[in-house]
C-alpha cells in the first residue's frame, strides 16, 4: 500500500466518524427536544390534576352523604315492614278465627237456602196444575 492509499483512507475513517457524530448529535438534539415536551406535558398535568382530585373528594363527600341518608331511609322501611308483619299477625290471629267461621256460616246458609229453592222448584214442575182445563 502507498502512503496515498493510507491517507485516503485515514481520511475517509474521518470523514465516517464525523457523519457518525453528526447523526448522533442530532439524534441526541431531537431526543433532548422530546424529552423536554415530555418534562412540560407531565408538568401541565400534574397542575391541572389538583383541582380534579379536589372535585373528585367534594364529589365523593356527596356522595357518602347521600349513602347515609340511604341507610336511614332503608331502616325506616325495615322498621314499617316489621310493623305492618306484627300488625297482619295479630289481625290474622283475632280475626282470622272468626271471619273465617264467618264466612264459612254465610255459606252454608247460601248453599242450603239454593238447595231449598231448587227441591221447591223441582217439587213445582213435577206437580200437575189444577184448576185450568
């Protein structure tokens, strides 16, 4: 190899490693650039996070509130509910007894005031009629 040949590509080794350096300085410019959007976004939201938590707590404060009024509400039926079960009990054992005796009494005497009626009116057709000729 001549000493030509030698610098030639003593030079073109240069000329690589600087391209090679370039690229990187570039790259490491636009990853910088990058990385400061990323730092200012996150920043952004982290300020405008604040005042959404604090609505979220007010929000959830409601909402706890809302619950506690729920659970009142819902003892007082389960309350009524017990009541209207002791009241259904205890017209169900002093009236019950005899309303059904009641009810039973008004029957028969209906089913044997028809039975009645039915043999009176089957007496009447198989009598002749007199009196018309």
């Amino acid at each position: 190899m001549s000493p030509e040949w030698i610098t030639a590509l003593v030079v073109a080794a240069v000329v690589v490693v600087l391209a090679v350096v370039v690229v990187l300085v570039i790259v490491l410019v636009k990853l910088g650039r990058t990385l400061d959007e990323a730092t200012k976004a996150i920043r952004k939201a982290h300020e405008n996070s604040e005042p959404l938590f604090v609505e979220a707590n007010t929000t959830l404060t409601h909402v706890n509130t809302q619950l506690e009024r729920v659970d009142g509400i819902t003892a007082n039926a389960r309350a009524v509910s017990g009541n209207v079960s002791a009241l259904t009990s205890l017209f169900t054992a002093t009236l019950g007894g005899p309303l059904v005796k009641a009810a039973a009494l008004s029957y028969g005497i209906s089913k044997a005031v028809r039975a009645r009626r039915a043999k009176a009116a089957a007496k009447e057709t198989r009598r002749p009629k007199r009196g018309r000729r």
